[in-house]
C-alpha cells in the first residue's frame, strides 16, 4: 500500500524529516504562500493545531512560490514572516514546487492520488489535504476552504 509515510522533506531549519514521524497522526499538508489573499488563513491553521494536536493532529506547511511569486522569501525569511505575523508553530517545510517537472515527490502523491477541480494539478495556494491515522489521503480542499471549515472532517478522522 502507498501512503505518506514513505516520504522526507527538509524543514525550513534545514534537516530532512521523514513523514514517517507522523505516523498514527491525522494530517493536514498545505501548500502555503506569505504574500497571498489566502495567506491570513495561516492564523486559523494555527488555531485548529492548536485545538487538535494533543488528539493527534498536525498541519504541516509547505512553502510554495508557483503561484504569482507568493512566497519570495529565503526559508529563514518565511519561517520568521510566519511565526512573527500568525504565530505559527506546527512544522513548516523548506519551500518545494508543487506542480510540474519539479514538484516535490509529497505534491506528486497527493495529486496523483486525488482530484481537483477539473483535474489532478494544484491550482494556487493553500490547496489542503487530510490525511488520515494509517497514512492514507483522506480529502482535498480548494485553496478558498477556510481551515475552520475542515473542523468536523478532522474531528472524524480523529475518531477513526
């Protein structure tokens, strides 16, 4: 069976971290983006972390600068932005393309695995994929889903 698990990106401090770490944990993999109308969705990231991470829950953030040069920062720079104007503090990733030849291997999973609007590739930021306990993708989301919004979905899969 194919799943997360068998994936390792680098964090934004520059160690590569395999998701493996995650395993038994509901996740949520975001593309995100400093300079994007969807950015301030960061802070509501944070507040479902916050609310969900001692039952299991995690978000983690990749950086991505595809879509309009959202993301022009240095690692350092976005980690610093993100922490400083949303307060975010789950895991954050080095950033990685999310679409094309270049897409990191996590992106080309989850999009092959799954289907957007119309097709499989990833349209902007802060498109959203739940993950569940054995690894395995449970939803997408379109960039315009506030992470609010994904609560009961989370709370499910937390239950399982």
């Amino acid at each position: 069976m194919t799943h997360i698990y068998q994936f390792e990106a680098e964090r934004l401090e520059g160690q590569e971290q395999s998701l493996q770490d995650y395993s038994g944990k509901v996740i949520l993999i975001v593309n995100t983006a400093s300079k994007c109308g969807f950015t301030p969705q960061l802070s509501g990231l944070e507040k479902i972390y916050q609310k969900y991470k001692d039952q299991g829950f995690v978000v983690l953030g990749f950086p991505c600068n595809q879509f309009g040069g959202q993301d022009p920062g240095s690692n350092e720079e976005i980690g610093q932005f993100c922490q400083r104007n949303y307060g975010v503090s789950f895991p954050m990733f080095a950033k990685v393309d999310v679409k094309g030849r270049e897409a990191h291997a996590i992106f080309r999973y989850l999009t092959r695995e799954t289907k957007g609007f119309i097709n499989k590739n990833i349209k902007w930021n802060f498109t959203k994929f739940l993950i569940g306990r054995k690894g395995e993708i449970l939803d997408r989301y379109a960039p315009t889903t506030k992470p609010e919004h994904l609560e009961k979905d989370i709370e499910r899969a937390l239950a399982q």
